[in-house]
C-alpha cells in the first residue's frame, strides 16, 4: 500500500514557548494509506483534531516531520500543493460555507484554484451529482438542515478534486438522518471515487465501516488496526474511554454465556447472521 | 409544578412577509418529576417548543403555564419563572460568559441578591452535584475547562439558581462516549435523588432510549406522538419516515424477530437484549 500522509515522531506544543505550553501530540508515527478509510477516535482533548489539522498543514510540526505525497508540510512552498491533494471538513458547517448560495458556495474552491469557467461548472455539477445534492443547488444555505449543510460543506472540498477528505467530527451534531447520509456520501467516496478518508468521530457504529481505526490518548497513538481486532481488546478499549459496538457487547455476552458465536462481530448484520445460523443448527 | 402547553401556535418574523409559523397546535402537559424525552428531525421545533418552559419565548396564539403561572400575563414574576425551569443550552459556550468557573456558578444566585455566605454554600453545592472539584475549579478559567467539563459548569450555574425543572437542549453532543456517560450520570442523579423533573432533547436515539420515561416526537412543528418509550420506539415504520432512528438494540431485535426467533417487545438495553436472546436460543435447544 502505498502512503499518501506520513508523519515521522510528530511532536506539537500550543503556545510553544510560554508558560502555557501544553504538548498535544507527542512523537506520533503514522501513515494514512492511498484509499483507505481511517477512522480517529479518542476522547476529547486526545490529540484526534491536532493530528489531523497536520495532514492539509493548517499546523506544522515543533519537532518531527509531515509528508504529504512526499512533500514536506512544514516546507511553506508546498503548502498549496498539500491542500490541493488533502481536503478539509470542520465539526460545524456553518464555519466553512460562505456563499448565499449552494452552488456558488461549492463553487468557491475551484475558483480559488483559477480553473477556466468550464471546468468550473463542470466540477460543481459533478460535486452535487456525486453526493446527491442536486435538488439543493439553488437553495441557500441558511434554509438548510444540519446535515444538508455538513454535505455541501463536502461537496465544496469535493469540488477542488483532493486525493484524501479528512473530516474532523462531521456527524457530531447531527440528527439521525443526517448522520446516516453524510455517512453513506462518505463511504461512496471512498468506494466509488477512490478517495482517500481520513474520519474522526466519536460514534462506534461509524467507526465500523472503515478499514482501519487509530485510537489516540493523551496525544499518542494507543492502538491501531482494523475495527474487527480494536473492538476484540475490549477491556484494553475501555480504558481509553471509548465504546464496543452493541452487536460486539451482545456477542461477548452471548460468547461469555457458553454459545457458540464468532468473537469478531462488529456489524449486527453479522450478529444476525451468527444467530441464524445457529438457530438453524439446533 | 406541572408545565401545562395549552394550544400554543408560534410564528417567527411575525407580522412581515417572512413570518414562518414553526409551532401549530401543541398540547401537552409535564408533571412534576417526569423524566420527558423530546425528539424530532432537525428544525422540527424541538428548542423552540422548550424556550417556552421558562419564558424565553412568550407565546402570541395559546399560553404556557409554568405551576399555574401564565408565561404571558403582564403581571407575571417571569424572574421566579426561569429560576424555576432552569434551560441548558447545546452549546456550553453560549451559556458560559464569566472568566472562572466560581464566578459563573455563582450568577444565578448573586442576582437573587443572597448574602455571600449563602451565595457559596449554592455554589458548592452546585459544583459538587454535577462532579466538579469545588476546590481545584472553583478558580479555574473557563476556557481551561475540557468539553465535558465545561457542559457540568454549564448545568451547575443552572442548578444553582435550584430549578424544579431543568431542560437540557442536545447537552451530549460531541462529548465522547466517557464524557457523554459521565453527564448522563448526573442527570439521572438529579432525577432520582433530587426529584428534579427533566426534560431531555437529544439526536440520540439509544440516549433517549436509556434516559426517558415518556417521549414526545416532535416533526413539522406538531405533535407527532406522546407516550411512553416503549411505545413510541415501538411505532419505527413512522419514526423512520420523519428521519428518526430505532436505537441501535431495538434494530437488532426487529430483525431477529423477523428471522423468526421468538423474542419480547419493547427492548431497549444491551443487556435486556442479551438476555431475552440468551433464553430464546436455550429454549431451542431444550426443544431439540
């Protein structure tokens, strides 16, 4: 697999230099692999947010280093290439639209990039095909709901054409509905376009789509691997504070009470699958 | 002191050409020591609907009465009114304004012009029913204050002003599983030891479904449902055509049942789940 993102004992003080200098990441090594899905879960004030405002260089490193595609973030001539290739989404929609109007929001990107006209449209059409948004495209976006604002919030990265999105909690404030399709536009990026994801989120039942998952705490990498296995060192993940999926506490129980179960259940789907299975053998 | 919601229609902009009616027809009555959950869509007229509990909204069509009190009669002491139903807000950032800790909590109870040794011992007592160490964050600056942290500030500076009734507006929203748990925690404390009636709006599903004796849905600016939790859970064909969810143990059981295994209704907890599911499948063995 190849890297898209490398960071190499990245080390990150705010105030660096006063007396209030707090370390928010400390010696952290990690890549991010060309179409993955990585989710970043840990507690609030873990490091997950800092780490990934690293990845567009919106940080730099105070010691360590950042590559994107090879290039160094803390080298300032190739900060614009960075953020061509790694595209942004914030928590709160309403910080990253700046237009009245969907399309010319989405809009703004590609014209910051100085694309002919052409290219221009042809680029925001394809942003609101590829998400479904279509029926947005002349509506303000005040008039929106939550979740219709964190997608066109997406579309205007998609629009700029990035190899990898990092979303930095983007279901956060959500409603179920929007959860889900913001979810769902996400996981089809990835999918059907090829695209790099790089999610944070506090929600389980998120974390189990995606390939890999980092666990931080205290701004360090405390596990890291696919969902199946994390969600298998229970005990280990519950010190960090996070949660099981609910098909994974219900498995355990089942597993713990003497039924025959598979101990690497995340999905219900697969738990339903078990149990079926099971009823059909008895 | 019941909340008492009688035909309430509410418009904003009223009066210009951008008056858009969000609230039509509401009804409904909370009891003393009820622990109410309100759910709905985004812009659906869940907060809108709440603001109305402590007057923060005086309604124009219909009236609010707070423990007979009528929100929008001129001689009304609006004051006692929002001291009664206290109102945590979403956002702790927009409710938080003093530089410390001690000096927010201690708001509520100063303008009620108490002595100072009075004012404290509130203050204490607010800091040590929501887990804040009176001693190490009595001083402490409120930005150096963690999320989780700063929505117990939030919460005490309300307590302290000692509500009967506390709303709570989608007070977990991005706290981690721990943090979100640890608020959780603190709510069901005031309710059970304090008798504190709580009304309880969330996006979350399986919260809601954990926390709520009742729940209103609420979709379009009416009353969709009101009853208790098992039964509105149980109505998801309806739920999930406004953009609602089950909680999570309630989709797993649904297809279960589907699939045939003979399981209870209304199940609500992993471990109710994890025990119904265990009996079904010994049961089957036992009828091998």
């Amino acid at each position: 697999m190849r890297k898209l993102i490398e960071t190499i004992d990245l080390t990150y003080h705010y105030r660096s230099g006063t007396k209030d200098e707090v370390k928010a990441l400390d010696s952290v090594s990690m890549n991010v692999f060309q179409g993955e899905i990585l989710a970043v879960t840990g507690q609030n004030g873990s490091g997950k947010s800092t780490l990934a405002r690293h990845f567009n260089a919106l940080l730099t490193p105070s010691r360590g280093e950042v590559f994107v595609k090879g290039l160094s973030t803390s080298e300032k001539n190739n900060v614009k290439e960075i953020r061509k290739i790694v595209g942004m989404v914030f928590q709160n929609p309403d910080n990253q639209l700046v237009s009245s109007i969907v399309e010319e929001d989405i809009a703004f990107g590609p014209e910051n990039l100085g694309l002919p006209q052409a290219e221009i449209i042809e680029r925001v059409d394809w942003a609101l095909r590829t998400l479904n948004l279509e029926s947005l495209r002349r509506e303000a976006p005040h008039n929106l709901s939550e979740g219709q604002k964190q997608q066109v919030a997406i579309a205007g990265v998609l629009a700029m054409k990035p190899e990898c999105i990092v979303l930095d909690e983007p279901t956060a404030h959500l409603d179920p509905r929007g959860r889900r399709e913001v979810l769902e536009n996400v996981l089809r990026l990835n999918r059907e376009e090829g695209i790099t994801i790089v999610f944070l989120t506090h929600f389980m039942n998120e974390v189990i789509h995606c390939d890999r998952m980092l666990v931080m705490e205290n701004g360090s990498i405390k596990m890291q691997g696919p969902p199946v296995e994390i969600f298998r060192k229970s005990s280990e993940l519950k010190n960090t504070g996070l949660d099981i999926p609910v098909a994974s506490r219900i498995a355990e129980g089942l597993l713990r009470e003497g039924f025959k179960i598979r101990a690497d259940i995340i999905h219900t789907e697969e738990l339903i699958d078990c149990l079926c299975q099971l009823k059909s053998s008895t | 002191m019941p909340i008492e919601v009688i035909n309430l229609n509410h418009s904003y902009k009223e009066g210009t050409p951008f008056e858009k009616q969000v609230l039509f027809d509401i009804n409904l009555v909370i009891d003393d020591g009820e622990f109410v959950g309100i759910i709905g869509p985004t812009r659906s007229g869940k907060t809108t609907l709440a603001q109305h509990f402590n007057a923060l909204h005086i309604p124009r069509r219909g009236k609010v009465l707070v423990d007979g009190v009528d929100t929008k009669d001129k001689q009304a002491d609006l004051i006692t009114v929002r001291h009664r139903v206290g109102y945590v807000f979403q956002n702790p950032d927009y409710q938080l304004f003093a530089p410390t800790v001690g000096e927010d909590i201690a708001f509520g109870p100063l303008n009620q012009k108490l002595p100072g040794s009075e004012v404290e011992k509130k203050v204490r007592e607010a800091m040590d029913q929501v887990g804040l160490d009176y001693k190490t964050l009595y001083n402490r600056d409120i930005f150096a204050l963690s999320g989780g942290q700063k929505r117990r500030a939030a919460i005490a500076g309300v307590l302290a002003c000692r509500p009967r009734i506390l709303v709570l507006d989608d007070v977990t929203a991005g706290l981690d599983p721990r943090g979100r748990e640890d608020i959780l925690a603190v709510i069901r404390k005031l309710h059970r030891r304090q008798n504190i009636t709580i009304i309880f709006i969330s996006n979350s599903m399986d919260e809601v479904a954990s926390m709520a004796e009742r729940i209103i849905v609420i979709d379009g600016g009416r009353v969709l449902m009101d009853d208790t939790t098992k039964k509105v859970f149980a109505r998801f064909v309806e739920l999930r055509s406004i953009g609602l969810e089950l909680p999570e143990v309630s989709v797993l059981i649904d297809e279960l049942q589907q699939a045939g295994f003979k399981l209870p209704d209304g199940i609500l907890s992993v471990n109710e789940a994890l025990h119904s599911i265990s009996s079904a499948l010994r049961e089957m063995e036992a009828q091998k």
